[in-house]
C-alpha cells in the first residue's frame, strides 16, 4: 500500500497537468494552440502549468519561426513518459483496491 | 471521496488521449454512399462487359479492337465511381464537423488523410501498371488488398472500428486472386456491399442520437 502511494506523482496532481501529459503521450508533439484547442483552459493556464512540468524534466519545448510566426512545440522526455505511465498504473492499482475492499 | 477523483482522472485521460489523436468527424453515412456509387458502377461495368461477351460471338476482330475501348469505358466508370464517392464523404464530413463545432482541417485529420492515401497512392500505381501489361486477373485482388491495407493503417488514426473493415477486404482480396473469373462479384462485395453495411453500423454505433 505505501509503495503505491509513493508511485501516485504529484506533478501530475492536476487536470490541466494530466491533459497535458495524455495530449503528449499518444502525440509526436503539440503546440500551444493544438493545447489550448484539445484542453479548453486559458493561455495563462497552460503555460503555469507546461512550466511546472518543465521544471520536473518531464516535457522538452522547442521554440521556432514558422512563416515569421513564433511558434512553440511541446514534447515528452523520456522520465516523462515513465514517470507518467507510473502514475497511471498507480491510479489503477489504487482503484482496484478500493474496490476490493467495498 | 478519492475514489471517484481518480476514476474521473482516469477517464479524463483516456478522452484527451483519443480526442488528440483521433479525426472522429467521419461519417458512416459517406460509406453508405461509396457503397452504392460502386453498385451502380459495378452494374454498369457488368452490362458493358456482357455486351462485349455477345459482341465476341459474332466476330473475333471487333473484339481485339473494341477491347481497348472497353478498357477505357471501365476505367472512366471506376474513376467516376472514387470522385463520387470521395466527395460525398468529404461533404458529409464537413457538415458533421460544422455540426459538433470541430474543426475539419486540424493535425489529426492531416495525419488520417496522409496514412490512409501513401497505401491507396502506392496500390493506385501498381493497378495502373498492371493495366499497362494487361494483367487484368490481378487488378480486382490488388485494389481490394491495397484498400484493406489502407484502411488498417489508417484505423489508428480515426475510429479503430474501421480495422474490421480493413481486415475483410484484404482476406476478400487475398480469395479473389482465387477465382479470377467472379472479380466483378468481388469487387461488389468489397467496395459495395461490405461499404453500405459497415456505414449502416457505424452511424448506428456513433451518429443516431437516441430518441
């Protein structure tokens, strides 16, 4: 029980984190619009949280010109990636258990 | 308490996950459509075809040059047969997108459209170069092969129901190569029937709102 809680990750404690993450999972990378589009939150928001994200190591951005446009891509890291699959079998683990109890 | 938090997360995931990655605004009704587009062409080639078979009858030159031309006639109805039938499914597309407030053009629907024709593309040639050194007992297998493999790469990328429907016209594909002479019935059944009951379960599974 207490290694499974220890798995449940509290960067990703968050919806817009969890969205972010999902988004970049099954993605090559995304940009912000493609972000703001999928995950219906503010501009402001995502970009709190895509830097709490950054600072864990677990999303790579990549700033570039497309037609004299900025343009911002966002990718996972490798750690990002395990770290998150972690977390979601512990959310499942934890449910199962939950279950088997009621 | 915790519990319906992490199942809400849970299935938060699996919709963002899906939503990102998935072009969902392709209507079944637009199969229904390419199915009976390829019907009536089919039935069309069909009659051509028998009227040949009399024509061969009565004299054997006609038949070294009309059958060029019959090649040709095939051709045109085939290619009337794919512009209909891409246009409608582009139409309907349109319209179900418009009507759920998404977009039509977005990174999901590119990356649909690009893994669905590089397969179709690439089986486009190779028919046109078996048509080129007539080796005309091929072309009905290749197009259904080449059309279930495009639509099994192209299943991950929008509903993975359509996988099924890959999967059938491939094994219908790898049969026809079997029995040269029924291809026309295949082709029926691959690009008709089997598109018109495919179409007629997923706008059942997906678009028919409950009363």
């Amino acid at each position: 029980m207490k290694n499974i809680i220890g798995n449940i990750n509290k960067a990703f404690d968050n919806r817009v984190r969890l969205g972010i993450m999902s988004v970049l999972m099954v993605n090559e990378y995304a940009d912000f619009t493609n972000l703001k589009e999928v995950l219906g939150v503010t501009d402001g928001n995502i970009a709190s949280h895509m830097k709490a994200l950054e600072k864990k190591g677990y999303v790579k951005v990549e700033k570039s010109f497309i037609d004299r446009k900025p343009n911002t891509r966002y990718s996972t890291t490798k750690a990002g990636r395990e770290d998150f699959k972690k977390h979601i079998e512990a959310i499942e683990k934890l449910l199962n258990q939950n279950h088997k109890k009621t | 308490m915790e519990n319906e938090k992490y199942l809400r997360d849970l299935s938060e995931i699996k919709k963002m996950m899906s939503s990102s990655s998935r072009f969902i605004s392709f209507s079944g009704l637009a199969g229904v459509f390419a199915g009976c587009y390829a019907i009536l062409g089919a039935l069309v080639a069909g009659f051509l075809l028998s009227e040949q078979a009399s024509n061969m009858s009565k004299a054997s030159e006609v038949m070294i040059f009309g059958d060029n031309n019959l090649v040709n006639q095939l051709f045109y109805i085939a290619l009337a047969v794919l512009v209909l039938a891409i246009g409608t499914a582009i139409a309907l597309t349109t319209y179900k997108a418009k009507r759920n407030n998404q977009k039509i053009w977005d990174s999901t629907s590119k990356r649909l459209l690009i893994n669905f024709s590089a397969p179709l593309i690439a089986g486009g040639i190779f028919c046109l170069v078996l048509l080129q050194n007539g080796m005309m007992q091929l072309l009905v297998p290749s197009m259904l092969i080449f059309y279930g493999l495009a639509l099994i790469h192209a299943s991950k990328y929008t509903y993975s129901d359509l996988k099924s429907l890959g999967y059938t016209n491939l094994v219908l594909g790898l049969i026809s190569t079997q029995f040269p002479d029924y291809g026309l019935y295949f082709w029926t059944a691959g690009f008709g029937l089997f598109h018109i009951l495919y179409g007629i379960w997923m706008y059942n599974k997906y678009e028919r709102k409950p009363e």
